[in-house]
C-alpha cells in the first residue's frame, strides 16, 4: 500500500454560511463586552476597597 499523499489526506476546511459568521462574530462581540463588564466591576471593588482601609486611617 502505498502512503498517501498530504493534499489527498487533508480535507477541505468547512466553508460557513453568512449566518454563521454572523452570530459568530455577535458572540465575540458579546464576550468582549462580558469581559469589559467583569474588569470594571472589579475595579469598582478595588476602588471601594481603598476607600474603607483610608477611612479606617482617619478614624485613629
């Protein structure tokens, strides 16, 4: 038998639809906004956070 050649193994990569991209593309955009979204929040603890340890300080 003889080994076969690569083009012949390697298969043609999926072609997908408009639509397909579509909502893919509206996921990334989703994800990125999730993202966006978790660091400000956490920034806002910090920030928070920083606020009540200087204000303990004042109190003594």
């Amino acid at each position: 038998m003889q080994p076969r050649i690569r083009s012949q193994v390697k298969t043609r990569s999926r072609v997908k639809t408009r639509s397909q991209v579509k909502t893919r593309n509206r996921v990334k955009i989703r994800n990125r906004v999730k993202i966006r979204n978790r660091v400000k929040i956490r920034n806002r603890v910090k920030i928070r956070n920083q606020v009540k340890i200087r204000n303990q300080r004042k109190i003594v």
